[in-house]
C-alpha cells in the first residue's frame, strides 16, 4: 500500500509542472503529458477531498466540545 503523503503529491505536481515545461518536447509528446497531467490532477483533487475531510474531522475532536466518543473515532483519523 502506498505511504506518500501531502507532500509528496506536492512534489509529484510540482515535478509535472517541470516536464510540462520541456521546450524540447515533440507535440505528441506534449499531448502525452497532458492527458498524464488531467490523470493525475483528478487523482490530487481527490486526495486533498480526501485530506480535507480528515482535517475537518480531527477539528471536530480536538476541540473542547468533541461530539463523538474518541473510542469511535474512524480509523481513517487515528494516528
């Protein structure tokens, strides 16, 4: 199972930036990196959904009103 983390998909992005800006670059490999590129910006928007929702969760835990017994607390938030 894969352990990146919010910043390697920072990384990642940053990288597909680069290699979309290869002026040496046939068109069709130009348009190859596109399509790669919409592939993994529709993976990113999920993982930050995704990273968000954890966030927004952990918030509601650690405040001084938590609303769930902490020894239901999804796994998905532990840690």
């Amino acid at each position: 199972m894969p352990k990146n983390t919010l910043s390697d998909l920072n990384n990642f992005l940053f990288g597909q930036l680069e290699r979309l800006d290869n002026p040496e670059m046939t068109q069709e490999e130009l348009e190859a990196e596109i399509k790669r590129s919409d592939a993994m910006t529709d993976v990113a928007e999920q993982v930050i959904k995704n990273a968000n929702t954890v966030l927004a969760a952990e918030k509601m835990y650690s405040g001084k009103d938590g609303w769930v017994d902490p020894k239901r607390r999804p796994k998905m938030i532990e840690g």
